[in-house]
C-alpha cells in the first residue's frame, strides 16, 4: 500500500475516533476520549518518515472532526455545551 493510501486511512480512523468522542455525554468523558485521540496521533505519525509534521496533520484533522460533530450535536440540541 502507498504511504497517501495509508495516511488516508489512519487519518480516517483518527477523525472517527474524534467525532466518537464527541458523543459521549460527560466533559470527562470525552476529554478521556480524547486523550487516547492524541495518543493514538503520536503512534500513528511514528510510522511516517516526518512524524511530527504528521502528527500536527493528524492532530489538526482531529480537532477539526471533534469541532465539527459537537457544533452539529449541539446544532440539533442533542447536547449542552458543557
């Protein structure tokens, strides 16, 4: 597999389990669930030649698909801000 289709991939895995924890209910429990995001960022970029460019890629994609799904949750009045 080439390294876009792989990059493509985790970054894919990263955003859903971004916007997963975005649905839990409790700000710790999804500050915990993001907690596990960043780390998996850190493992996921070790395996690409400039991890730290692709971590902050990852990360960005991250907070981006976090943002996005508790602006739309919030949107529709499935949760509070808090």
């Amino acid at each position: 597999m080439g390294a876009m289709k792989a990059y493509e991939m985790d970054r894919g895995d990263i955003r859903e389990a971004a916007i997963e924890a975005a649905h839990h209910c409790a700000m710790e429990e999804r500050k915990d669930a993001m907690e596990s995001v960043w780390e998996g960022c850190a493992d996921v970029a070790q395996r690409y030649h400039n991890p730290p460019v692709v971590a902050a890629m990852l990360i960005k994609e991250a907070v981006t698909a976090y943002m996005d799904s508790r602006t739309t949750l919030t949107s529709i009045g499935a949760y509070d801000l808090a």
